[in-house]
C-alpha cells in the first residue's frame, strides 16, 4: 500500500467526482464539491487506520457511497428552517428586522429587498412554489397541492433559483 494518501487516492477520484454528480439532489446549501470532500475524507480516515488496505475497487466506490448518503441525512437533520418573519427573541422580534438592522449578518445584502424583487419577476405558478418552499413542503407535497408532478415543481425550482441568480 503506498505511504502517501494523495498518490492512493488519485486513481478514485474521477469515478468519485462522477458518484457525486449523480448522487441525487443536493440541498440549495451544498455542492458536488462538498459532497466529493466529505467521501475523500471518509476514504483518508480509513486509509489512515488501514481499514482499505485488502478491499477492491467496488467495495471502496460503495464504502463511499454509503458515507456520501450518509453524510447527506446526518446534514438534513441539523438544517433547521427558519421564518424570516417569525419571532426570534423575547421581544418578540422578527430575524429580518434582526438582520436589517445588524448588518455584520448579510454585509451589504438586505434579504427581505431581494425576495421582494425576487418576487416581482416570477409568474404566478412560481410564487406558488416559492410560497410552500417557504412553508417547509417538501417537493412532492408542494406537487400533490397544486395538482402537478413533481418534476415539474423541480423544474420551476430551476426557474426560481436562476431568476434569482439574474437578479441579485
């Protein structure tokens, strides 16, 4: 077994970086990169403790998989959604307000501006899934609300990401 991780691991990483790619939908906070990160992190403490050092090429990519997969759930369940308009402090203060007034949070951003504006150019189809988006509804609930498949309400997510990446 080489005594360098880097020349190891190098021969892995194109397939790796394809397994990321194709691992299913990433939530809006993470990457291919990030998820490609964390497999080869995976791979180096096994490395490290020998764990690897008789196994095959297939069990290493599915060892891999498995800690990508598992790395999403374990990520999910730390997420939190917060309401911008939701009470964050005993005086009853909304986090947008929080926000608008502290400017070491966003500097120079004002996230309620830039919904707004968002708003303002998305149909109304869009509006809809952005509003239950908010809501906390999941892709296929948001479907089953408004009657359409969910495919499609992944596809007006695209829309919505790529007008707000247009306009901000």
């Amino acid at each position: 077994m080489p005594e360098d991780f880097k020349q190891w691991v190098s021969p892995f990483l194109p397939t790796l970086s394809i397994m990321a790619e194709r691992i299913g939908k990433l939530p809006l906070w993470m990457d291919k990169e990030d998820l490609l990160s964390q497999m080869a992190l995976d791979l180096w403490e096994k490395w490290r403790r020998g764990d690897l050092q008789d196994k095959t090429p297939s069990y290493i990519f599915r060892s891999c998989w498995f800690a990508a997969q598992n790395y999403l759930r374990k990520s999910k369940d730390k997420i939190s959604l917060l309401s911008l308009d939701e009470p964050v402090n005993e005086e009853g203060t909304p986090f947008i307000e929080l926000m608008e007034h502290n400017s070491s949070f966003f500097p120079g951003f004002q996230i309620r501006q830039g919904i707004d504006k968002l708003k303002e150019y998305l149909n109304q189809r869009e509006q809809e899934v952005f509003y239950l988006q908010t809501q906390e509804y999941t892709t296929r609930e948001i479907g089953q609300r408004l009657g359409i498949s969910h495919v499609r309400v992944v596809k007006i997510q695209q829309h919505i990401r790529a007008k707000g990446k247009k306009i901000m």
